[in-house]
C-alpha cells in the first residue's frame, strides 16, 4: 500500500497508483459546519478519517487592517468586506487600494510587502507532522490579484492604455513570490511538492482575455513562476476558475504540471473532453462541480460524478480528487463526505 505522498507523485508522473489520490480544502465557515455535523473540532482528524492525501502547509502573512465603513485590507492592497453567513463571515472583494490611482508614481509609491517581513519557521514542523503525505504550499498570484488591487476596470484599461503599469504591477508579485517560495524551500529543505499559482483566467462561458493579451501579461509570469518552482525540485499547481479550454496548450507550455479546479462550466471541460486533448500532458486536480451538484445535488449523485471522474481521469493515473473550489458553506456536509466516502479504487486497464 502506497502512502498519501507516494500516491500523489505516482498521479503526477501518469503512473496507475493503488487508488485515486485526494484533496481537500474549503472556506472556514464550511469548516465550522462541517465539524459540527462530524461531531469534533480537529480537523487534521477529519482529514485522515476522509483518506486525504494532500496536506496545505500554512502560507505566512501579516495582519489585515480595518480602514473603515466595514472595509478591510490586506498587505497587498486587496480590499474587502465581511458578509455574514450561518457558519460564519465570508470576505466579499471591494475595490483594491489603487483602482483610483491616476499616475505611474503611486504604484511605485506604494508599500509593497517583501519576504522578509514573513516568519517561516513553522514550515519544517509542519513537514515533520505530515511526512508521509504530499506538501503543497503557496498563494503566488501574478495578474489575478493585481487586479484585484487595481481593480477589474482599471486593469483591463491598463492592457490597453497603460501596460507599462500592468507589467509594474505583475512583476512585483512575481518577484515576490519566487522569493517567498524559495524561502519556503529553503526552510523545509525542499519537501515540498507542489506550488500552486494563482491567476483566473475564463468566465462561465470562455476566456476573460484574448491569447495575444495572455501572451503579453500573464504567460511570461507564469513561465517565471513554474521555472522558479521546478528550480526548487517542486511541481506546479496552477489554479483558474471558468472555461479556459482555449489556454490548456499554452499552460503545458508553459510548465505546468497540474490544473486546477477544472470548472465543468461548459461542455469543453467535460472530464471526457479534458482526457482525450490533454491525457498524459497535463495532470489535474478538482472537477466535482461546485455551483449545482454539491449545493444541490444528493450524495448518491455526488458519488456518481466522483465514479466518473475516477474512471474518466484517473484510469492512469494524472488526477487528484477534489472540488472545483473551495468547498463553499452553502454545501451541505452529507455531500462534502459523499466526496470521500466513494470507492476510490481505480479500474483495471484493459
């Protein structure tokens, strides 16, 4: 029998391992909820009884500060407010802390965070506590969330009208986050096994962005980050919401080993599709659709989609089980377990 991490690798390289590997991660008020449906507050309990074989490392950060009205921000410059939920708040994104800027001089102005403010120190016991399971860590965002500071509007303006700014403002997270992974490495002497990067690139129904603007200010910080990654012996994660069929062949180039969440948003990333374009070129992660199935489906028919994507996906390996997001409060926990507590035992090849 295989360990948690040895099946996550075996998945990664395309190889058959002795059971569909699986992830798992959710918003803290599904947490709240979940745990109370199970009964206890441990989480790394409820993770071993769900056979989870990923663990999340804890992502260093400094304190958000509330600067008004309800408004929140972070070191970034990502604004948000709290909407509450039953189970507890959920951040809502509000305009970042540069979508008014009007010159050049107030990006480069702004306090922008450096590693060195960061504690890594608690990486390696982490590592130490979950050695026998696959590490991921991580939140590199290299246009996403400069959008979010700039805000939506300002940054596709910016693409046309000023892309000297959208290249000032993708290059700073990107500088920052190869450094904070390197640290990251550094400190748990390259345990690690997958980096996630970050960067929304599709809506429901297609692309938020042409190839040509995706070539120009998002793929030369993507190949950055995955050359960074692969540099420290990692592989890469990479994480898009939406329909983004249209930039698989350019992810693959660009050295991701992974997609995530695979979002069943349109017929072109049907499992079905996903394998017979890409099979054995790229890896992915997620695919147990989020925004009707899990919030509205029942667990006999949770348990079905997750057959599917076993068999469809994971015959030969190259797939990690999970949802197409963070698990949501609004899933109810009978669902979330249905996801789990399905037999993950892979087919035979004929």
């Amino acid at each position: 029998m295989m360990t948690p991490r040895q099946r996550v690798l075996t998945a990664l390289a395309h190889r058959t391992p002795d059971r569909l590997p699986c992830d798992f991660w959710a918003e803290e008020p599904t947490w709240r909820r979940l745990l109370e449906h199970v009964g206890h507050a441990d989480k790394p309990r409820l993770l071993d009884e769900l056979e989870v074989d990923v663990r999340h490392l804890d992502v260093p950060t400094l304190p958000e500060r509330a600067i008004g009205d309800g408004v929140y921000q972070n070191f970034w410059g990502e604004r948000y407010i709290y909407q509450d939920t039953p189970w507890g708040p959920m951040r809502e994104d509000v305009r970042g802390a540069l979508a008014e800027a009007t010159t050049f001089g107030e990006l480069e102005s702004f306090p922008w965070p450096h590693p060195d403010q960061l504690d890594y120190t608690a990486l390696a016991a982490q590592c130490d506590r979950w050695e026998h399971h696959a590490l991921l860590y991580g939140f590199a965002d290299v246009w996403q969330r400069p959008a979010l500071v700039r805000g939506w509007e300002g940054m596709f303006l910016d693409m046309l009208e000023r892309p000297d700014w959208v290249h000032y403002l993708c290059r700073t997270f990107t500088d920052f986050y190869k450094a904070d992974y390197t640290r990251a490495a550094e400190v748990t002497h390259g345990r690690i096994d997958l980096y996630l990067v970050i960067s929304d690139l599709g809506s429901q129904s297609g692309p938020l962005i042409s190839l040509d603007m995706f070539r120009k200010f998002v793929a030369p910080y993507i190949r950055e980050m995955t050359d960074c990654i692969h540099g420290l012996g990692g592989q890469v994660l990479y994480h898009s919401c939406g329909s983004i069929r249209t930039f698989i062949d350019e992810l693959i180039a660009l050295g991701v080993d992974c997609l995530d969440p695979i979002q069943p948003t349109s017929v072109l990333m049907a499992p079905e599709q996903l394998q017979a374009q890409f099979g054995g070129r790229i890896s992915f992660h997620g695919g147990i659709d989020m925004q009707h199935l899990l919030t509205h489906g029942t667990p006999e028919a949770v348990r079905a989609e997750v057959r599917r994507y076993r068999d469809v996906l994971g015959r030969q390996g190259g797939y990690i089980l999970g949802p197409t997001h963070l698990f949501q409060p609004d899933v109810p926990p009978e669902n979330i377990l249905a996801v789990y507590r399905e037999d993950r035992r892979l087919a035979a090849v004929s």
